[in-house]
C-alpha cells in the first residue's frame, strides 16, 4: 500500500519521506516545485538507498488526482501542499485560499471518489492565536488572526464536518508549533526562498555572512527576558509524529487534532545563544520593533499526541541548532539552482 504525500519536495514534507521510506513504506509523492524542487527528494533516496515515486503536478488538478487515485494502490494522504508565509498571504489572500483551501477540498473529493478515508493534514498552531494561558491544550479556543491562519481553520472545520457526515473518514490534524532543524546528515533541510521570515534560517544565513545581523524583533515582552518565546520542534521529530498518526489512523475514528511541540518554550536571546554554542560562530544582533502580528509566547502541552500517538519529541534545542548549522555550513546555497 502506498502513501501519497503531497507538498512531499517541501522541507517538512522531504523529512517525512525519508522516514517512511525507511520503515519500508511505499511513497508516492505530488509536489508542484512552486516552493521546492526535485533535489531534496533524490536526496533522500540517497540517504535511505530506498525508491520513491514522484508526479510533478498541483493538487488542485482534478484529473491528476483521479488518475493517481485510480492507477495507484493508495491507503491513505499526507497533506504537506500548500502556500505558508503570513505576510505574503496578507498580500494575495486569494492564492492562499485557492490552493490551500481550494486545493485541500478538491483533494479529499478525489479521496471520497476513490474510497481513501486516511488522512492527516498539516496544521498550525496559528489556530490557537494569542492564548490566554501557556502551555496550549487542543481544547483551547481557535482563533486566527491573518489569511494564512485562517485556510489552515478552514481546512480543520471542514475535515470535521467531513468525518462528522460520513464515518468512514479517519482524519489526524496535526498542528505543529515551530519546526526548526535539518535531517543530522547535512543532507537535506529548510530553503527559504529570499529572506527568510523564521528565526533559525535567518540565524544561520547570518552565520555563513549572507546576512549581516539578526533584527530581534522586540525585547518589551512579557517573557524572562522580554523576546518572544516559541516551542521549537526538530524536524526529524515532526517528520516521525506524522508517522505515529499515520499508526493511529486504523483505530482512530472522526477527526482528531493533535499538538506537536516539545512543550518547553525558548526566547530569541536564548536561541541565538545555543546556536553560538552549537556553531562557535558568533550571531551580531539589534533589538527592532516588534513585527507586527507577533505574540509574546506560545508553547504546546504535548500530553495528549503522547497518550494517543505514543510521540514525543526527542531531540533537545542543542542537536537542533547543531543540525541546522551542518545543512547550512554544508549547502551555503541550499539544494542549488
Ligand atoms: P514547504 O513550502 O517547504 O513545502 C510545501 C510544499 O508544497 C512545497 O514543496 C511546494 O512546492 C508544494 N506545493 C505548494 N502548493 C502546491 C500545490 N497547489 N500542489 C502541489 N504542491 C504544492 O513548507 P513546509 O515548511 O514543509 O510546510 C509544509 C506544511 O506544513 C504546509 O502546509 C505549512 O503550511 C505547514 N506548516 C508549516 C510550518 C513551518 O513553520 N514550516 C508550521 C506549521 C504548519
Ligand atoms: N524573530 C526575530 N527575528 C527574526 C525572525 C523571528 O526576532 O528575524 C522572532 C519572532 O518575533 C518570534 C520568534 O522569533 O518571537 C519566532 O518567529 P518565527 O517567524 O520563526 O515563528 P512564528 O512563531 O512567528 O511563526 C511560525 C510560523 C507561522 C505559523 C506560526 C504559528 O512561521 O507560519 O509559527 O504556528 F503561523
């Protein structure tokens, strides 16, 4: 049986092939470069000595969808595909909701035709807004605040609506808090197409010197040291949660949201000061205005993806900074041209 991921030539997504392949899964993947390219997944083939399937082509292509359905023995969907930076999404609304709405729908019609009721779509925790309390629990209200917030609680209402019409539908949502790290071979990791708007691509173009210094953007918070806190997450342990969902699926029924964060938060000072150590380079920062949009502290209670999906995150803040500093030392230009 095999996996269809889309979105798979992506940074998370690239990951998550990796490890299916290696727990001798057959993979199919569906990307439409528009933010990747083929190289990561050769990679990975690389990497794992194991074979995947790759179709250039869109989600929001009906026909292809059905022909992949129809000719392929697909047991159930990894939903990476889709358009993800805020700001861009304040700009051109209507992209982000036809190819991550538009585009998650026709998706799970194409499942529905073809009698494919395994899924698991990438959330965020952006659902949850500025929490009252930290750490996040997923009953927490749902709040988003921006365009590309609101396709990803778009896409959450309508996967629980879907498994509430139909039970057949077995549905993980997983909302992910702050993916940070590469895969430890140097191999593969995150591109970021121009500036990067995450804070750890950003603090590792700084220590190749493609970037002169890092804005700390506000340092009047109300956190220890008055930057933002985040629950930053290794991506080898997020690529592994969709996995452990993956697992759950055949018992699980309806739809279920889950957590993925470590559940420890980390400031932006505190940040800057593991990657110093993990790459004894030195990170020159100032202290900017707050980004607009920005809150003071998000961190997840990881307890229940524990409970239900037997998932943890493994990794510490150290092995991600010193696997994030390997993929960029080692591919200054990321996967190249
Ligand atoms: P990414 O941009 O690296 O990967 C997304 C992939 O989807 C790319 O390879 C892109 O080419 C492909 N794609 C985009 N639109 C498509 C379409 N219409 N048809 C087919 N392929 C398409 O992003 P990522 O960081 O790997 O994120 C993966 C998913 O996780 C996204 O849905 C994102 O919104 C979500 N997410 C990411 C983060 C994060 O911080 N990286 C946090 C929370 C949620
Ligand atoms: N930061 C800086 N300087 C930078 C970049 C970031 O100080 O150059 C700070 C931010 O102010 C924030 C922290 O570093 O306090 C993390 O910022 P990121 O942009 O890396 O991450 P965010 O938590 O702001 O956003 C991420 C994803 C969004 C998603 C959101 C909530 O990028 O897509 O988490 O899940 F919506």
């Amino acid at each position: 049986m095999t996996v269809l991921v889309t979105g798979g030539a992506g940074y998370i997504g690239s990951h998550t092939c990796l490890e299916l392949l290696q727990t001798g899964q057959d993979v199919l993947v569906l990307d439409n470069l528009a933010n990747s390219s083929e190289e990561p997944l050769r990679r990975v083939q690389e990497i794992t000595g194991k074979h995947l399937d790759f179709v250039e082509g869109d989600i929001r292509d009906t026909e292809l969808l059905d022909k992949l359905f129809s000719q392929r023995q697909i047991d159930s969907v990894v939903h990476f595909a889709g358009l993800k930076a805020v700001g861009e999404s304040t700009q051109i609304p209507l992209d982000y909701y036809e190819n991550n709405v538009w585009g998650s729908v026709n998706l799970l019609q194409a499942m529905q035709r073809a009698g494919v009721c395994k899924f698991v779509f990438s959330s965020s925790a952006t659902v949850y807004g500025d929490p009252h309390t930290v750490p996040i629990l997923e009953n927490f209200p749902l709040k988003v605040t921006n365009p590309y917030g609101r396709t990803k609680l778009m896409v959450e209402d309508i996967c629980r609506d879907l498994a509430s019409s139909d039970n057949r539908w077995q549905i993980a949502l997983l909302r992910y808090f702050n993916p940070a790290g590469a895969h430890p071979s140097g191999r593969i990791g995150e591109q970021p197409s121009g500036i990067p708007n995450n804070l750890v691509p950003y603090i590792t173009q700084v220590a190749i010197g493609k970037r002169e210094f890092l804005s700390v953007f506000g340092d009047d918070y109300d956190t220890p040291d008055g930057t933002g806190v985040r629950d930053y997450l290794h991506v080898v342990d997020l690529a592994i949660g969709h996995l452990k969902a993956l697992d759950r699926l055949g018992t699980q029924q309806g739809c279920v949201a889950y957590n993925l964060g470590t559940g420890q938060g980390y400031s932006v000072l505190q940040m800057v000061k593991a990657f110093e150590k993990a790459s004894s380079k030195e990170i020159p920062y100032q202290i900017t205005p707050r980004r607009p949009g920005d809150i003071a502290c998000c961190y997840a209670d990881p307890a229940f993806a524990e409970a239900e999906l037997n998932w943890k995150a493994e990794k510490g803040l150290d092995e991600m900074m010193a696997d994030s500093w390997r993929w960029q030392s080692q591919n200054p230009e990321g996967f190249g041209e």
